[in-house]
C-alpha cells in the first residue's frame, strides 16, 4: 500500500508539475510558480502596441477637416470685422473690387517689372478679356501636377509656387523676388548641382543695373523706348523661368541619387 501510494504520489506530483510547466508555457497564469495572469495580460498589450507602431501611419482626413473649419471660421470672423469698419465706404463689394478685382482686370498699365503691363497696351480690346483669363489660369495649370510631383518635399513646393506667383502676378514687385530669393539658404545640398547658376546670378544682376537705367531714360529724361525697359522685363522673367525649372531639375535628382545610394538599385531610381 505505501509502495502503491508513493507511486500513485509520484505520478501525481509528475501530472502537477507537467501541468503546471504547460499552464506556464501557454502564459494562462496557472500553477503554483507561474506568473499573475495581469503580468502576461501587459505583456501582450505591449506587443501589440509595439506591433502597431512599426505600422506605417496611415492617411486621415481628421487633420485635413480640423484645419478647414479653423481657417474658415477665422475668414468669417475677419470679414465681418471688415465688413463692419467698411460699411461708411461701400462695404466689403468695394473693398474686393479694390484689391482683388484691380489685380484681375488690369485696369492700370503702369510701367513695372512684370510683361502684362505691356502685352494688353498692345493687345486689342475685343480679346482682352480672353488673354485675361488665359493669364490668370496658367497659374492655377499648375498647381496640382506640381504638388504631386513634390509631394515629399512640401517646403520647396511652397518656394516653387511663391516664384510662379511673383513671375506670373500681374504687378510684380522686388519685394516678391527678394521673398522667394531668401528661401534659397533652405535648400543649398539640393541646388548644388544646378545647372546654370553663375548665368542665373549674372543676369539678376545685370536685370537690377539695367532696368532702373532704362526706366530712367524712357520716363524721366524722354531719351530712350519703351522696348528697352520691356527687354529687362522680358530677361527677368525669363530668369525666373530658368530658376523654377532647374531648380525643380536638381531637386528631383538629387532626390534620385539619394534613393539609388539608399537602395543600390538604379531602376528603382527612375521616375
């Protein structure tokens, strides 16, 4: 009977621990030497957590949505404001037909730096209205083949469209170049392979020596055409136009060699 019991005892006390080494093995928190259910519990929510932040984050509108009632709850407020301090002055129909509407329509044909000026003296009336439209919405052409092509580069998209506008806005100042000029700094490593940038820095140059000259001599002394000046508009523009497109050149291959040294796959490279 002893022998019986210690045997029996023994293969009881073999059945437990087995038991027990499989409670702990399948983390169920059983048996005497295994841990508290609550520790595995957490250590399962950590994995997950882990798991889930190795996920690539995924697109969502909530952002998108969230900035879109704030900017137009602040237009809102800043037009009744307006609205309200304008009432005595034609209200807020005048205040945009002052601003935005002069910019459109091209009342003033002032000499400046920009080409319009001088296309709609020489443009006749009856299509004015067409070459109108046809300037205004080359920019907004733009836009979207732009923002798509560098997506991944949001802050040099913001400088491309900030040179588009000062070249193509119908008064330009050198308050817009100097604007879009200073962001330069931001992108040295990408821009360092542009291709003509001693003719570029030149010919800013030589368009900031000539054109005061020849608006000089055209409006203040009567000695000179109004063909010179327009020339220094013409070449400013076309600086600009260089500028924009090899700077997005060499943006996008540098960006190019980035990935191919990242990757050492050439083909993986082509766009």
């Amino acid at each position: 009977m002893f022998t019986t019991y210690s045997l029996g005892g023994f293969w009881v006390g073999h059945c437990n621990s087995f038991v027990s080494l499989s409670c702990y093995s399948d983390n169920s928190g059983c048996g005497p030497d295994s841990p508290p259910r609550k520790l595995f519990l957490q250590r399962h929510q950590q994995k997950e957590v882990l798991n889930q932040s190795k996920l690539p984050p995924g697109f969502s509108w909530g952002p998108i949505i969230h900035f879109a009632f704030w900017a137009f709850l602040w237009s809102v407020y800043v037009l009744v404001l307006c609205g309200i301090s304008l009432k005595q002055f034609g209200g807020l129909w005048e205040m945009f037909k002052s601003t935005y509407g002069f910019i459109l329509t091209v009342e003033d044909l002032s000499p400046n730096i920009g080409v319009l000026w001088y296309f709609f003296a020489e443009v006749f009336e009856f299509f004015r209205n067409f070459f109108l439209i046809v300037f205004h919405v080359n920019i907004l052409f733009m836009i979207l083949p732009l923002a798509i092509r560098l997506r991944h580069r949001p802050c040099y998209l913001a400088f491309v469209y900030v040179a588009i506008c000062s070249m193509l806005k119908s008064y330009p100042s050198v308050g817009d170049s100097a604007l879009y000029l200073g962001l330069l700094g931001w992108f040295v490593n990408e821009l360092a392979d542009m291709q003509f940038s001693l003719f570029l820095f030149c010919g800013y140059v030589g368009v900031s020596l000539l054109s005061p000259v020849m608006h000089n001599l055209w409006i203040w002394r009567g000695t000179g055409n109004a063909n010179f000046y327009f020339t220094t508009a013409m070449v400013y523009a076309c600086l600009q136009i260089v500028l924009v497109v090899e700077g997005v050149s060499a943006v996008l291959n540098h960006d190019r060699k980035l990935r191919i040294l990242i990757t050492g796959k050439p083909q993986d490279a082509k766009s």
